[in-house]
C-alpha cells in the first residue's frame, strides 16, 4: 500500500516540529505558569506553592501599575500613528507617482533595521550626551528651547489637574480614579512611539497599498461614473475593503506593542519615573537581575493573557476565513 | 481563493500597476487643470517631508561617524563633516568585530535550517492534510505571536540542563524552533497555490512522498526559499531578547547585544557608537537594497493569512 506508506512518512516528517512547538512553546508556557504560583525569589528554584502571592505582589507594585499604563498609551499611540501615515502613505504612492520604487524603499527599509540600531540613533536625537535637563539634538534642528522640550528626558506625565473644573466634575459623578497620574500619558513614551512608528510604518503602507492595488479599478470606475467625489469613493467603496488589512495591521502592531522590550531598552530603559517602562522590562528585570523568579513569570503570564486576548480571535477568524474560501 | 494566491496577486498588483502608469492615457493624463496641479504639488512636498523623516537617522548616523573626535560637538551634530575620518569605523570594527561574525555564524544556519524545516512542514500542512492538521497549524501559528517572556525562565532551566546555555548553538536550536511557525507558514501558503493535481498524476505515475517533494516542489521553490531565508535572517540578526538573556559571556553576543552594550559605555565616543550602527545594520540593509521585492513579499505573506 503505497498511500498509506507515505502518510506515514508525512507524519514522521512533521512529527519533530510538532513536537518542539508542543514542548517549547506550550510545555513551557505551562511551566510558567507554575513557576508563577511558586516562591521562587533567589537564583536557586524555589518550589513552595504561594498561590496567588506573586500576582498580588505585582498588583500591589506601583511600578506595574505605571507599566499597564505606560502599555496601553503606547498601543493606542502606536497604532494610531502607523495606520493613519501608513495609509496617507499608500494612498500617495498609489497616485502614480513618479519614482514610486524610491519612495517605497525609503518608507519600507526601516523594518530591515533592528530595533536596536533604531533605538539607538532616534536616542542620539532626541537626546544625545549625558545632559539630560537640556537635550540638544532635535531641539537644535528646529531651534526649540530645551529646558522646556525634553523628549525622551521628560518625567511629566499629562493628567486632569486637581485644580481643573473636569477634575471636580469627576469627582463628583465618582469617576475620581481618572484624574490618577496612573491614567494620564507620559510625555517621554511619545518619543518612543515616534522611533516605533518611523520602524513599523512603512509595514502598514506596504499592507494597505498591496490592498488598494487588489481592488479592481472598474468598481472605483463605476462610482465615478455616478458622480461621486474622489473622497466619496474612498470612504464608501475603498477604505470598507481595506477593512481585514486594517484588522490585521491592528493585531500586528497590537501584539508588538504589548511585548515591546530592544526599542525601550536602547533608548532610555526605564526613563524618568518609569515614563518609558514597559512590562517586558519589569518581567527581565525582576527576573534575570533582582532574580525574583516567581514575580517575574507572573508578569509575563499577565503579558502573554494580554496577548492571547488580541490573537486568539484573530486566529481562529483568521481560520475560519480560509476554511469558508 | 487561497491565501498564498492572495499574497501573490498583491506583489504581481505591485509590481503591474508599475507598468500601467508608465502607459500614455492612464488617468493622471487627462487630470491637468490648475487645481489638478496644486494638488500634484502638495502630494509631492507631502512626500519629501516623510521621506526626510525616513532618511533622518541615515543622515545622522553618516556624518556622525565619518567625523573625527575632535569635531564631534553636540553643537555641530547636525552639520557635514569638515573633511571625512574612518576612524571610527575602525575603532567600531574592532569593537564590534568578534560579535558580527557571532551574528553570522548564528543567522545563516538558523535561517537555513528554519527554511528545510519550514519547507517541509508546509508541503506535508499544504498537501499532505491529515484529520486535524488545520488545527495543528492554527496551533502552532500561535506560537509565532506569544511574548517569548512567558517561556523564558523554563528556557534558561531547559538550555542549562542540555549543556547549551551561553553558546551560540544553543542560540540556533531557539531560533529554528521559534521559527517553525512563520516559516511553516509561508511555505504552507506558497504550496498550497501549486495545483494539486499535479501531484496526483505524479502519484499515478507511482511517485512517493520524497519524489513528489523533490521532482515537483522543490524545483518551483526557489522565491519561497528566499523569501523564507530573508524573512529568518532578518529576525536572528536583528534579536536582542533570546540572546541577552541565553549569552551571558560577552565573547558569544552577537552584534545587537554588543551594539547596546557599547551605545552604553562612556568608553566609545558619538562617532564610535554611530559607526558602530551602522556596521550593525549593514547585512540586513544590504539584503534589503538587493533583494528589496522578496523581503517585501515575506512581510505580505507573514501577516496577509487569511
């Protein structure tokens, strides 16, 4: 039975990878799961069970608090950003440009960089040498004060003001916790959207203009024939079928933000009272330096939660997309 | 339509739509008119604006590192070099130059066996379907988005207890698994375009599974290879989390760990550290300017699934 020998060989072939993803990539996620629930906290394991304790322990820091805060401007900074120029940017280079190949290149060669060179020449700058109170860099490109634009340096965080009348109105109506500095948006992370955005960027211009060039010219031919204006048939006819690619770009740099660690770390690390932590940093350090190893596999179970929320319905309508074609 | 097809069509739309304005008639003929031109104008200052944005850094990073120390003064950090000085070149290359080819030895075999293995698994996930493979694929497309803190601690334990932690072989075992799922991924999709029916005439003829592999796929694999090969360089050259924390011997970092260390130091000046940048950078950017259109393919191919 010649079919029946070669499933066999089909499987054993694929059986290895299988079996690695299985044990690294779900053995190994079970198993920090574990190491969250246990003592864990020198170099040496540590297996007594302490439940819950790790996750209070991190719940309770400050400093994580500040994190999820700092992840969640990031993301929504980030997202924004790169979908609004990505999209202005495909729509530009779709209007028969000359030297379009150019201008692609220029756009796209940054997603050939590592986060790390990225880091390290958007920190030279935004804030090049050691003085901190006063960056020149940027600011000496487009002659701005440095004692009052400090980018990547900047410890301000922007939040409702007690003397504010919203901050009353909050209070008021029991909405006090948004006035929290923990809610507000810390100047120095917008530096790093920047360098994050000029990197990824020209990823969603090449995602959106791969879109715009697969709708077929006679539907956008057909409206115009009706007499609609061209902004008319981008928003009705164009941007609706560039939906999915906008889903996906959104779970592409969704899941990149909440995991972000080389950008951050070449740049400024924690930055000025944590206004650039992010979990990832949190996780490495209270891991792998202070060697807190049950706290630290507890943030990275809540990173990977985080995730798993973002990806996990994508995949499966992702799944189901193909299956139904 | 498959999803390979989608991906295909999309870099073809790219590269045919290049030609149609090329042709005399298409719409930016008839649209003159002084509005038509204004427009043109801001579309094209919009342009240069961005594309300086882009370029930026490469300016920087240039004539930063071809100044000498003397003439490297926050002040003056963004005008031309006076006279040009390789100089920091050298002091970055001998910096840097025992952690670029670390980076070598690590990125070509893991990008290599990535691509055997990712080939592999595809043909069998694309043509050799068995009850459950879709879910085994989705399951194993999950692997490609975890944050890889959630298996780092148990990775250390794991790379200690078989002997490879510090090592860069070590470094290529986590590479080719973690890239099982992306490479697997865009072979799967790449086959799946192949007519099915090719091969059932070969199995007719009484070809197995291997014969069918390297008669019939392999010699239509050439762009997938590339494309894979590129896409996997890419990201080992470019890791910082796996090997910051797998190599704690600063004699096996590759260049991203040494770059981050020495952009640190106090030791290396301005220019070093720029030219020491770009030193980095250069492989990945090299591969980008040659082969531009296949790098551009795997980054469709790794998000355009569905």
């Amino acid at each position: 039975m010649r079919l029946t020998r070669d499933r066999v060989i089909s499987l054993l072939v694929i059986a290895p990878s299988i079996l690695a993803v299985a044990v690294f990539v779900y053995g190994l996620i079970i198993w920090t799961g574990y190491i969250s629930t246990v003592k864990w906290d020198t170099l040496r394991p540590d297996y007594t069970p302490v439940g819950l304790g790790n996750y209070a322990s991190i719940f309770a820091n400050n400093r994580f608090l500040i994190d999820i805060r700092n992840t969640v401007v990031f993301t929504i900074c980030f997202i924004a950003a790169s979908l609004t120029i990505g999209l202005l940017l495909a729509n530009m280079i779709d209007r028969r440009i000359r030297g379009e190949g150019i201008f692609r290149s220029i756009i796209v060669f940054p997603m050939a960089v590592s986060f790390i060179v990225t880091g390290v020449v958007w920190k030279w700058i935004l804030s090049p040498g050691q003085d901190a109170a006063h960056p020149q860099g940027i600011n000496q490109l487009f002659g701005l004060d440095p004692t009052r634009n400090r980018w990547l340096t900047d410890a301000h965080v922007v939040y409702i003001g007690p003397d504010s009348p919203v901050y009353q109105v909050l209070h008021s109506i029991g909405l006090g916790f948004l006035t929290s500095p923990n809610i507000g948006v810390p100047i120095a992370m917008l530096s790093i959207v920047l360098a994050a955005v000029w990197q990824m960027s020209g990823f969603v211009m090449i995602l959106y203009l791969a879109g715009l060039r697969a709708i077929p010219e006679d539907l956008k031919e057909a409206a115009r024939v009706d007499g609609a204006s061209e902004f008319r048939i981008f928003r009705h006819v164009v941007f609706p079928l560039l939906t999915p690619i906008t889903l996906s770009a959104m779970i592409i740099l969704g899941h990149i933000s909440l995991k972000i660690y080389d950008l951050t770390v070449a740049m400024s690390m924690s930055g000025p009272g944590f206004a650039t932590d992010t979990p990832a940093l949190f996780m490495w350090q209270t891991t792998f330096r202070d060697g807190l190893f049950g706290r630290g596999a507890a943030v990275a179970i809540i990173m990977l939660a985080l995730v798993a929320i973002v990806v996990v319905p994508y995949l499966i309508w992702n799944r189901r997309q193909e299956v139904e074609a | 339509m498959s999803s390979a097809a989608v991906v295909v069509t999309s870099e073809e739309d790219l590269a045919r739509d290049r030609i149609r304005s090329d042709r005399p008639g298409s719409r930016g003929a008839h649209s003159r008119g002084l509005r038509a031109n204004i427009s043109r104008w801001v579309l094209y200052l919009l342009l240069f604006l961005f594309a300086a944005w882009y370029l930026a850094p490469i300016y920087i990073l240039l004539v930063t590192s071809l100044k000498g120390s003397s003439e490297i003064t926050l002040d003056k950090m963004w005008a031309l070099p006076t006279s040009f000085d390789l100089g920091s070149f050298a002091a970055a290359w001998k910096a840097l130059s025992p952690n670029f080819i670390n980076s070598l030895l690590l990125a070509i075999p893991a990008a290599v066996i990535s691509s055997i293995l990712g080939s592999v698994n595809g043909y069998v996930l694309a043509k050799w379907k068995f009850r459950g493979s879709e879910l085994v694929f989705t399951l194993i497309l999950f692997g490609m988005f975890i944050p890889y803190q959630a298996i780092l601690i148990p990775l250390t334990q794991v790379m200690s207890d078989i002997g490879l932690y510090g090592s860069l072989q070590g470094l290529i075992l986590v590479h080719v698994i973690y890239g099982i799922p992306i490479t697997t991924l865009i072979f799967r999709n790449y086959y799946a375009a192949i007519p099915t029916e090719l091969l059932e005439a070969a199995k007719v003829d009484g070809a197995g599974f291997f014969r069918i592999y390297r008669s019939i796929l392999l010699p239509l694999s050439a762009s997938g290879f590339v494309v894979v090969l590129i896409w996997q360089f890419n990201s080992v050259w470019n890791d910082f989390l796996f090997a910051v924390t797998l190599i704690p011997n600063q004699v096996n970092w590759p260049v991203t760990v040494a770059l981050n260390n020495l952009s640190g130091s106090f030791v290396a000046t301005w220019n070093v550290q720029m030219a020491g940048a770009l030193i980095a950078a250069t492989p990945t950017l090299l591969i980008f300017i040659i082969l531009g259109r296949y790098f551009i393919r795997g980054l469709l191919a790794g998000s355009l699934k569905g």
